[in-house]
C-alpha cells in the first residue's frame, strides 16, 4: 500500500470496549440505510384516502391515506417486507442508543478536552439529526400512534407566542394535521440522511486526523498509542459490523414493533389509548407532563408557560450538553491537549456534573410513563406526579454530592494501595502480640493462572 495509504496502514488503534459504541452507530447506519432503500420502493407518500382491501381482516373497509395502505402492503403483503420494516425500525433505535452511550464515554473520560473538541459537537449533532430523522420515519405510516404525537408537536408549536400558528403551518403545509407526509418524506430518505453521511466522514477524518485516545496503562503516554494495528482493526471492524448486522436482523425476526395495525390510520380527531412517545422523545414528554399548569394574559395573547417552561429548559439543557466542552476549558482554564482518557473518578467535579444531568434525564424520561406505572401499580397518577417534580428538583444535587464523594472515596483508596500496597489476605503474628495483614507493591499484579500457584502463606 502506498501514497496516502501507507500512513494509515501504519497507524495503530486503541483496544477497549467502550471505543466500539461510535462504531455500532456507524454500522447500525448502514443497515437503516441499506433496509430504507428496500422500503422506498412500494412505499407511498401520500395523504390521499383509500379503502382498504388487504388481507387484514380488521382493518377491511376502513379508509386511509395510502401511505397506510402501502404501509399495510408491506408489512402483509409484501415477501420479506415486514421483516424488512421492523429491521429499519430497530436498527434506528440501536443508532440512537449507540450516539448516546458514545456521547457519555467521552463525557465522563474526558474524551472532548483539545484536540477532540469538534468531535463533540460533530457526535452531538449526530444525535440531534437522528432524533429528528427518526420523528420524520415514525410519522411515514401515518397510522394512529403516529397522528397522536403530531397532535402534540402541533400543540406544542402553536404555544409558542406570536409565531406559533406560522411554526405549526410551516411544518404540516397548512392547518393541522396538513400534508404531513409530502413535508417530511424528502426530509426523512434525503436532507437528514445526508447530513448524517457528512457528519459520520467528518467524524472519520477528525478521527484520523488527531491521535486516538487511550486509557492509561503501563507504556501508555500523551505521545503513543498502545494497541492493535490498522489491518487488525479492519477486520475486528468488518466483525462487528456483521454482528450489528445479525443482531439487528434477529430483533426484526423475533420482536414486534411499531404493529401499524393494531393502531388503525390517524384520525385528528381521536387519539389512541396508552399511546406515549418514543423513548429516545420521552424526556419531552415528560417535561410536558411535570410542568405545572401556569398561564399569563399579555397583549391580549394567552401564554402558556406549562408548555414554554418544559421546552425552554429541555432546550437549555441540551444546548448546555452541546457546549460544555467549551465551558469546561473556559472555567478550568486548561487549553493543553491530551490523549490520555481520563478514568470517571480521577475528576469527581465532572463525573457529579454527568450524574446529575443523568438523573434529570432519566426523571424527565420516566414521568414519561406516569399514566402507565398508576395503572399497572395501581397508585395515583397525581401522587406520581408530585414524586416525579421533587426528583427533577432534588435529585439533580444530591445525585451529584453522593457521586462526588464516591469518587473521592476511590481516590482515596488507590492512594493507599499506591502507598501500602494491595491487600494479600496473609495475616501475621507481631513479636508483641498483635496481627498485620501485609501487603504486596501495586506494581506487583498476579494474573489468575500464577495466583493460584502462590500457596496459603503467599510464597511461591
């Protein structure tokens, strides 16, 4: 291999587990990619209304656009097709998680500090474009599930003051519920598509471009890297892509999801029963729910802040998420570059910073299904409710103390096998009567098979 080549195949990529998650997306990608084009072909964006005749007994009769029917088409009709259309599905939700376990990684080992802080934002925007691609994707079939959460985007939209009714018209072609299909069909198989393939190259090159990152270890500096070589890496990556793949096509052919016809075609006049958001959506959701009913009168406009307060502060807070690699540089003053990740307790400050953010998340996330967990625990939806704000107000702060100390009780503890060493289980016999356990250098780390070749008194 020569020219431009020469130096990649000479380059050397760092082994460690939580390095693959940026890869799982890129491959889970592929395979939404790869599924989406078999989907265009019988699909059929559009809102005009038919009457359906398809093998589906229940459905028979029932008018609906024919992006429904054609919906319909494929999943019974077509060879292959609902296993194709359940793959698609999957494999999005397997990318969005992917984008965030990778977006935690780097967060809590430091992997966003100089020269990696354009990473960052290209893996954030990642996620972004992905979350809006996947809203565009799930309002293709145009079935019940789908009409109910654009009932409450609209909803939401025409909150927003002064320009509400314009948000909402520009975004379904028109009053409520429009031509949602036409508006976010050419969005969902080309704008959103595309930006992502320009983001995942940029990724690629930023990747190449910088050092990669390693973990500390012995032999490991800011200088070199540790690990397997650019054609082992190759084929580990053709593997795992293999493996997305399988596991990916093992859910489609075992799991059921999004079951269009269990649902029935949108209707903006109905809404279909324990019908919630997307998970990865569900922190929106519960936003809405926790936020107390508060409305104003100004200008002779009724403002409603039960809406804008939950959407201003999910705003807030991942606009907070996007910069923080520039907020922490500017605080902490460090403009160094480094290519040694750092381990979560060696900066209990940002490890209590990402705990926190994640129990205000995950508040958000589970008040999401608060109608639910009344009903299958048989508590009050209102009791839940209250519970759920004390969290979102209380568990922030005390999620980042109780981290913190955590973090520097394991600070602590390696100082003391760094100082006395690891602990042998050996206890002696003082001259003067007492016991001690000793200890062997930290330096000294046994692998399994010559642990057990060291007997009850620790020689050899």
């Amino acid at each position: 291999m020569r020219g431009p080549w020469s130096n990649l195949r000479a380059r050397v990529f760092p082994d460690h587990w939580s390095l693959l998650f940026g890869q799982i997306a890129f491959y889970s990608f592929v395979v939404v990619t790869l599924t989406g084009l078999v989907l265009m072909v019988p699909y059929q964006p559009s809102v005009e209304h038919v009457v359906y005749d398809g093998p589906y007994e229940p459905l028979h009769g029932v008018q609906m656009s024919q992006a429904m029917d054609s919906t319909m088409t494929i999943s019974f009709e077509l060879r292959g097709g609902l296993l194709v259309r359940q793959m698609h599905h999957w494999g999005a939700l397997i990318m969005v998680a992917a984008i965030l376990l990778h977006l935690l990684r780097l967060f809590f080992t430091a992997g966003f500090r100089r020269p990696r802080r354009l990473n960052w934002v290209v893996v954030f925007g990642l996620l972004i474009i992905t979350l809006g691609a996947c809203l565009t994707g799930t309002s293709l079939p145009d079935d019940m599930a789908s009409g109910t959460s654009l009932a409450v985007l609209d909803g939401v939209l025409q909150a927003t003051p002064f320009v509400g009714t314009q948000l909402s018209a520009l975004l379904f072609g028109g009053a409520f519920p429009g031509d949602v299909i036409t508006q976010f069909y050419p969005l969902h198989i080309i704008v959103l598509p595309a930006l992502l393939v320009v983001l995942f190259i940029v990724s690629g090159a930023l990747a190449l471009r910088n050092k990669p990152a390693q973990f500390a270890g012995p032999g490991r500096t800011e200088d070199n890297v540790v690990g397997s070589p650019a054609t082992v890496a190759v084929v580990k990556g053709v593997g795992l892509f293999c493996f997305v793949a399988g596991v990916v096509g093992l859910m489609g052919a075992l799991a059921t999801i999004n079951p269009v016809w269990l649902f029935g075609p949108a209707d903006p006049a109905n809404t279909s029963a324990g019908v919630g958001s997307a998970w990865y959506l569900a922190f929106l959701d519960g936003a809405l729910r926790l936020a107390p009913g508060w409305e104003a009168v100004w200008w002779g406009r009724t403002i409603s802040f039960a809406i804008l307060l939950p959407v201003a502060i999910c705003t807030l807070f991942l606009a907070l998420l996007g910069i923080y690699p520039f907020i922490e540089e500017r605080v902490t003053r460090d403009r160094r570059e480094h290519n040694l990740l750092e381990r979560p307790r060696s900066n209990p400050i940002r490890t209590g910073i990402g705990v926190a953010g994640a129990v205000f998340y995950g508040t958000l996330w589970a008040a999401a299904g608060a109608d639910t967990m009344a009903v299958q625990f048989h508590l009050s939806v209102n009791a839940l409710i209250h519970l759920f704000q004390a969290l979102l107000i209380l568990g922030p702060p005390v999620a980042f103390s109780i981290t913190r100390r955590i973090c520097l009780g394991l600070q602590q503890r390696d100082t003391e096998i760094a100082t006395n060493g690891i602990e042998t289980g050996r206890i002696l016999r003082l001259p003067t009567g007492g016991y001690v356990e000793t200890h062997r250098p930290a330096h000294l780390q046994l692998t399994s098979s010559e642990a057990s070749r060291v007997d009850t008194t620790g020689r050899r």
